[in-house]
C-alpha cells in the first residue's frame, strides 16, 4: 500500500489500553474529526485509516482535504493516496484492504482509528455488503456508451420498464444509482433489489467497536466548508484539477466527481468564472455535509453524537472502561 504510510513507531501514549477492537469516526465534512483521530492515536498507539472514498485517490490532495504528509507523520497513517484516479474503487474493494490491514494491525498490538466520512464504507466494515457479481468491463463499456446519449429520466423509464421495484426505489434525477441498477440487470439478468436482501459480514462485523460521530452546528458547518474551500483553493486546488483535466478521465469515475472538480474543470473549460465555479464547490460540498449527516441518522445505529468540542473527553471516558487486547482483530 506504498505511499500511504506515515512510518512504523509507536508514539506517545502507546502503552495505554482501550477496550474496543477499533474506533470509528464519522461525521460531515469539515467537522474535525482528522484531529480526533491522531489525539486518538496517539494516545493509545494507533493507526489512523483512512475511510473517505475520495481520499483514497493519488490525484487529488488539496480538494479533498487529505492529510498532508507533515500531518500524516505525527501518527501512521494508512490507505491515503494509494488509488490511481483512473480506477472505479468500490466499497467492496475497500472493505478487502481493510480486512487485510487490520489483521496486519493486529499483529502489531495497534488499534485501527477508523476515520471519515462515507457512510456506505463504514457500512461495508460494520454490517457487509450485498454480494453484487462484478460487471464486466466490456458490459460496462458498452451499457455506458448507450447511457451517455439519454436524458436521466429517460434512464429511470427505461428501469421501469425493466425492473419496476428498483425504479420505484430511486430518484428519477439519481442519475448514477440509475444507470447502476440498469448496468446490473444487464450484466446478470436480476434486479439490483435482487441482491439487496443478503450480505455477507464485514471485516468488523461483530467486534466491540467505538463509534462516534462528530455531530457540530450546521451553521458551523457551512462556515468552515466555505472557509477550507477557499483555503484550498490558495494551496493549489486549481492547478491540481488543471493537471486531472488533462488525463481525460471517464467523467463518471468517482475521481471526477469529487467536490469541486467539476465546476472547476467547468471554469478550465470556458463554461463558468472563477466565482461561479467556486461557489458550485462550496454549495455541492454544504449539500454533501447535509446528506452525511441524513445517512448516519438513518442507517446507522448504535453510534454516539458527540460535539467537536466534547468530543475527545467523550472518546477518553469510553475508552478507560477496560482492556483494549491486541489480535481482537478478525483473523
């Protein structure tokens, strides 16, 4: 997992135990939870791993707010950076590199610190995920060649026609879960819905687990996404979207839909001004903080809300109440 490591020691605080397998931290975007993690790590001698799916991608580091090497050396840090831009890294994928790493950590006596925000990853490590056949690459291609000259609603009518119980369940406007659904039936002749009901254990399903999720105003929230935007886009967001423009990339790879990356590759066009496209980044990335919290309300239970500010001493009680044993990991 080269490149994507913050170096082997152990830091301050190693000798300390918790009771919990690992801790997991969730949140909208921008609400302080990569601080949490390393005040976490570092007392108790962890890793922190990373559990945002735009993170994951080597092409972009400033719009996506990933931990920049000086940070990631105050405490290891794993699976930042280690993914090409040009791969479509699924849930699936990812929960197979998590289980490998935390047997690797469990042979190291290190808890995992689980952190960021994409709900449906921390899903596939804590419930499993749908055991969905891969789709054929040539499938892909050929569906998405057909896809790329239709409206979306002329997608969701063509689900319909097909399979009337997938279609009920997604927007009409949902243009990828829509075009998932269709890729699906094609590739395997079932619904999507077909596959939904049944899930195979996730590489912490079981484990006596710390969850927290960082749960600040919204209004907070909306201030430090505009402001972090800005920052970054001082640190050279521009420029690192101008060089991802140039690799000419399928525009529905994950990659290219990141926060921001369109509307700047839309001011790279000629399409939008500057401020138009930085505005779209922000108003995407405050609609995207809105829904984080929306999902975790939702589908994830038995987690604890806590402030940014309380955070750390809620994390600091939970953890002193037993024996964190090394190797509790699943093997």
């Amino acid at each position: 997992m080269g490149g994507d490591e913050g170096g082997d020691e152990r830091h301050e605080g190693a000798g300390s135990e918790v009771k919990y397998s690992a801790v997991l931290i969730a949140g909208p975007t921008a609400s302080g939870k990569s601080a949490l993690a390393v005040a976490l790590a570092r007392r108790f001698g962890g890793v922190v791993v990373n559990t945002d799916s735009m993170q994951v991608y080597r092409d972009l580091q400033v719009i996506t707010a990933r931990p920049t090497p000086a940070e990631m050396g105050e405490v290891p840090h794993r699976l930042y950076g280690h993914i090409d831009g040009a791969v479509n890294h699924s849930a699936a994928a990812y929960a197979a590199e998590v289980t490998a790493l935390l047997q690797e950590l469990a042979g190291q006596g290190a808890l995992p610190v689980l952190v960021g925000g994409t709900g449906l990853y921390f899903k596939a490590l804590t419930e499993g995920l749908s055991e969905i056949p891969p789709v054929p690459d040539e499938v892909r291609a050929e569906f998405r060649a057909w896809a790329a000259e239709r409206e979306t609603g002329e997608l969701h009518a063509e689900l319909a026609l097909k399979d009337s119980e997938m279609a009920a369940r997604l927007r009409p406007s949902d243009r990828l879960r829509v075009m998932r659904a269709l890729e699906v039936l094609q590739a395997t002749g079932r619904s999507l819905a077909s596959f939904q009901g049944s899930r195979r254990p996730g590489p912490l399903s079981g484990q006596d687990l710390l969850k927290l999720f960082l749960a600040p105003e919204r209004e907070l929230v909306r201030t430090r996404i505009d402001r972090r935007f800005d920052a970054m886009m001082a640190q050279g967001a521009l420029d690192e979207v101008a060089v991802l423009r140039e690799r000419r990339l399928d525009p529905l790879l994950p990659v290219m839909r990141a926060h921001g990356v369109p509307g700047l590759i839309a001011y790279l066009d000629g399409r939008l001004s500057l401020d138009e496209a930085v505005a779209r980044g922000k108003a995407d990335t405050r609609a995207y903080a809105k829904r984080q919290v929306t999902w975790f309300r939702h589908q994830m239970e038995g987690w604890t809300a806590a402030s940014p500010e309380a955070a750390l001493d809620v994390a600091l009680s939970a953890c002193s109440g037993g024996a964190w044993i090394a190797g509790s990991n699943p093997a």
